[in-house]
C-alpha cells in the first residue's frame, strides 16, 4: 500500500538519462534521433522517441496507453522509388515470425524485386510501407526496461509480467513492441515455452484504433474542417504545398492537399531513422526549413481537429467513446476486487493517444503523438483506504492530474461515452 507521506519533492523528481546527439532541438522539438541531449530538459517534445516513465516515477495499479515505436512512413510517393537513396530500407536486421501454434516456426521478410512492373510506386530494398524497424524494436525493449524499472524494481508492484494484461491494435507492429516491451521487462520471455497472449479486438469494432464505423463523426469532422480556423491554413502555406508538391510528385493528390498528415509521416519516418529528406531525379531536395514548417503545421492540425475545433470534443467522443468505456470499467473491476492484473497497457497509434489526450483534458496544444507516447492513469491509495488518481503524460505530471479523487476520474472517463453510443454513429 502506498500512503500519501510518500508524495514528497524527492519522489517526484525527474531525471532522463540519454546520450548526446548532433543535432539539438528544432523550433518545434526533435525530428531525427530517439536520443535527446543532455543539455535539454528531459521531457523535450521528441517525436522519435516520447519521454516516457522511467525508474524516477511511481505507483499502485496502473493503465498505460502508447503508440508503437519507429516505423518505415505508412504514406508513399506516387514514385516512391526515385525519392529514396538506391539502397532504399534494409529490414533485415529484424526478423519478424509469424506462425500459428502446431504449425512450424516461420519468419517473414519482404521482397521488393528489380523487375517488378510496378517498382516505382515502393523503394528498394527489404521494408514494407509502415513496418517496424529494428531501431523501433530497440526503443520497444529500453521503454519495456524503463516500465519494469518503475513498476517492479521500484514500486514492487508487478512480480511478472503474468501481472500484466496486454492489448492492442490488429497491427502487426503493434504486436512486436508488445514483444519487445515484455523482452524489456524480463528477457526470459523470448525462450519461454508458454506465450504470452496479447489480445485485440475484431478490427471493424476496434476501439483502440478506433476502427468502428461512425457516420456521425465523420460529418462532424468534414464540417469543420470546412471553415476559415482550418481552410485558411491551408491557403497560408499554398507556396510550401506548390513545392513540396513539385519536388514529390504529389501535385493534385487529395490526400496530400487536404492536410499535411502526408508529409510530416514521410518526412519524420525518414528523419528519425537517420535517413535524408527525400530528392527527386533532378536532385532538388527537401530543405530542412520546409520540413521544420511541416512539423509545425502538423501539429496544428492535429491539435485542431481532435482537441481544439468547435465539434472536436463531440468527434472524440464518437470515435473513442467505446474505449473510455473499457478504461472506465477497468478502474471499476480493480475498484470492486475483481480486476486479475495490476497494470493494462494498450499499443495503439497516434489516433488513440491524441483522443485520449484530448477527452482527458490535458493542457494544450496538443502535438503530433510522438513514436512511444505514453499516458499513465496510476491509481494510490492511502492508508484510509482512499484511492486517488495521477495521469503522467510523456513522462511527466499532466497539470490537474497530480492528486485526484478515484471517482472523479472515473467520472472524467464516463463524461466521454455517450449512452447511445451506437444510435448516434448509426
């Protein structure tokens, strides 16, 4: 049991522990290695790698929700091929096995072959578009060391990672940072004969994603990305979009005129893994400078559209509403005795970790979710057997979440499930 005489400013302090990288902070954050020097606060926005929990932080029973680590960009070039280097994203260097038990063990490798006739719409190489990468899985293992720090060798309260009930998306790459969190925590899991199970949902009612169809949020969302608060963002920055558009190939493509979603995930995947910013044949690149804009526009956008627009809070709501479900019940399970784990942890995306944000409440804006973003719900209890709540976003103490009452927070969750969830996204 933790008391409240334990919430002292030593137990609170912060400390990051990384190594010293070339580049220092952009005017937005860092874009190009899951390191952050030592001469930043160790909470830096760092998209490559979020600050997260480490063994300087504290708890009871706790719910994690985080985005996947490093990937290859999700989002291709019309001639994907011609705007990477020749030797294009080598995934040789992870071996990803899939295989059903009963069946013999088989790994699975990507083959992009020379000839193919359609070779110019993917890059050479041995990656698929949004694979994770081994530097992704690297940063999978040091976040799984960073969760067992806390909540183990620190805090006692997970003895293994049985304590742990895990879900996530119906992403493959999901699943390998499940893999390399838990071979974080206890490398013995990767030898043992017992798997650990890793749940998911049907993928046409996923809440986590969220992947349940909804009308209703959609038109939601379309209205008021109709308006001047949006629309004029997009007329501001036409001379960045003529460019870009110029340099990639993407000229009159609604997907990349429409938002810069597009370009920041194609500029970031190739940034944060060491990689140049594209180049077209003629050997006009991508400056920095546009993709810094880019990074900022994107982190306009999204704080925009699912925190900040006249309709966001009802589009969370709608699209995430079955998901403050489940955390809400959660906390009543463990509340009422029956919970069987001491910690949940959910693997989504950016789309689940910017809705979770933004129906919380944390202060903003809001910024793009970074590769390993994390919230933590901790639950306290003192020795009057009063239960608090604390929510640490990327690592640190959200504003307005350090010291708060169970059912409070509890009620925060239900606030954002509608009753009739289903006739409205009917």
């Amino acid at each position: 049991m933790f008391v409240a005489s334990l919430l002292s400013a030593a137990f609170l302090s912060h400390y990051f522990h990384g190594v010293q990288v070339a580049k220092a902070l952009t005017a937005s954050g860092i874009y190009n290695s899951s390191q952050t020097p030592h001469d930043l606060p160790w909470n830096t926005y760092n998209y490559c790698n979020a600050p997260h929990v480490n063994r300087d932080r504290y708890l009871v029973y706790a719910t994690i929700m985080m985005r996947h680590h490093k990937r290859t960009p999700d989002n291709l070039y019309p001639t994907e091929n011609a705007l990477n280097p020749p030797v294009g994203w080598d995934c040789t260097n992870i071996v990803q096995e899939n295989h059903a038990a009963g069946s013999g063990k088989v790994t699975h490798e990507t083959v992009i072959p020379s000839w193919h006739p359609f070779l110019s719409r993917i890059w050479n190489g041995t990656c698929d578009a949004g694979q994770l990468t081994a530097e992704g899985l690297a940063d999978s293992v040091k976040h799984g060391q960073d969760i067992w720090s806390v909540y183990s060798s620190q805090l006692g309260l997970l003895e293994s990672v049985n304590d742990i009930y895990i879900r996530t998306s119906n992403s493959d790459r999901t699943y390998q940072v499940t893999g390399g969190l838990l071979y974080g925590m206890d490398p013995s899991t990767a030898q043992s004969s017992v798997p650990f199970v890793v749940h998911t949902q049907p993928s046409n009612i996923d809440s986590l994603v969220p992947s349940y169809s909804c009308p209703k949020a959609d038109a939601l969302r379309n209205a008021y990305q109709s308006v001047p608060a949006w629309t004029d963002h997009i007329n501001a920055n036409q001379d960045l979009q003529n460019r870009l558009d110029s340099i990639l190939g993407t000229t009159g493509l609604g997907p990349w005129s429409s938002w810069y979603d597009h370009f920041f995930d194609t500029f970031t995947s190739r940034t944060c893994h060491g990689h140049p910013l594209p180049c077209n044949a003629t050997g006009t690149c991508v400056s920095e400078a546009d993709a810094d804009r880019v990074h900022e526009i994107g982190n306009f956008e999204y704080n925009y559209i699912w925190n900040n627009a006249t309709g966001a809070k009802e589009y969370v709501k709608l699209t995430f509403g079955a998901m403050f479900l489940e955390l809400a019940q959660n906390l009543l399970s463990f509340e009422s005795g029956m919970e069987r784990h001491r910690m949940r942890i959910y693997v989504g995306h950016d789309g689940s970790m910017i809705r979770l944000a933004s129906g919380l409440g944390i202060k903003g804006p809001l910024k793009w979710p970074s590769m390993g973003s994390e919230i933590s719900m901790e639950v306290w209890e003192t020795e009057a057997r009063q239960k608090f709540v604390r929510v640490f976003h990327e690592g640190t103490v959200a504003q307005g979440f350090e010291w708060i009452p169970f059912q409070t927070f509890v009620s925060l969750l239900q606030s954002n499930v509608h009753s009739n969830l289903t006739v409205q996204c009917a």
